[in-house]
C-alpha cells in the first residue's frame, strides 16, 4: 500500500509522508521481542506506554485498542441515516446503465445493511463512492474547461 501511495505522489511531484512507517519508528519496533509484539492487545499497551513517557497521562480505559465493532455500528447508522438518499442515487444508478451492477441488488443490499444485517460495508461503500463520483463527473461535464476560448499565441 504504501508503494502505491509513493508512486501516486511522485506523479503529482508531492511529498509523501508516512509517519507510522518513518525509521525510527520501524527501528524501534523490530527492537521489541517478537513475542510481544504478536500479543492481543499489546500495541495498545505499547503506544499507551510511549505516551505516557511523552507526558500524555489520563488516557480512558481501552484507548489505542482496535475496535472495529465501533466502526461497524458507526457504518450502519450512517446507511439508516442516508437511506433514503441512498435508494434514490440507485434508483437508476449509472453503474446499472452501464451493465456493471444490478440496481435491483444494490437496493437490497443497501436495505439489508441498514437494518443490520452481516453483510461486507466495504463493498457497499465502494459502489456508494463510485456512483457519486460518475454523477459529480456527469454534472460537472461542460462547466469547467470545455467553451472556454482558445489562449491567445504571442506574436514574436
């Protein structure tokens, strides 16, 4: 992932920073004993210490502690909220017109998600994000460069 995030920036002439990945950081966790760092729990424990010898104290109980049952539950609220946005944008989707999706499935899965059921919300947010984006495009299309009189060449 992260070789995809350099080669992305070297084609925009960016910076990239990655301080999770810097080498101090690596350095200092390949020190650590292997059978630490494979313990449930332990890069919670690890970073709590590291802050702590920073002078952050006071942190609440099970900060740091990977938690994807709050992003799930955060996930499906957020398609009970949007979902009645969500059954118009796939109401006639452009991903459908394309022949790449079903319209019909997309709105079942969406509702089924909603209500709660197991289902991968990553798929779900992925076609979420791509129809926008096509719609945005669409809407966009003729607004920015295109009519725009041609520039003017220097006469030397």
């Amino acid at each position: 992932d992260l070789r995809v995030l350099e080669q992305a920036a070297e084609i925009r002439f960016q910076r990239l920073h990655a301080p999770f990945l810097d080498n101090q950081v690596v350095r200092a966790c390949r020190a650590l004993p292997e059978a630490l760092r494979v313990q449930p729990g332990a890069r919670a424990a690890i970073l709590r210490t590291v802050l702590e010898g920073a002078g952050v104290a006071d942190l609440p109980p099970g900060w740091g502690a990977p938690s994807h049952a709050s992003a799930a539950v955060a996930a499906r609220t957020g398609l009970r909220v949007a979902a009645d946005s969500l059954m118009a944008l796939f109401g006639t989707p452009l991903l459908a017109q394309a022949g790449l999706v079903e319209a019909r499935v997309v709105r079942k899965a969406l509702r089924a998600a909603a209500e709660g059921e197991p289902l991968p919300l990553d798929g779900l947010a992925d076609l979420v994000s791509l129809e926008l984006w096509l719609h945005r495009l669409l809407a966009r299309r003729g607004t920015c460069w295109t009519g725009t009189p041609a520039r003017q060449r220097a006469v030397p």
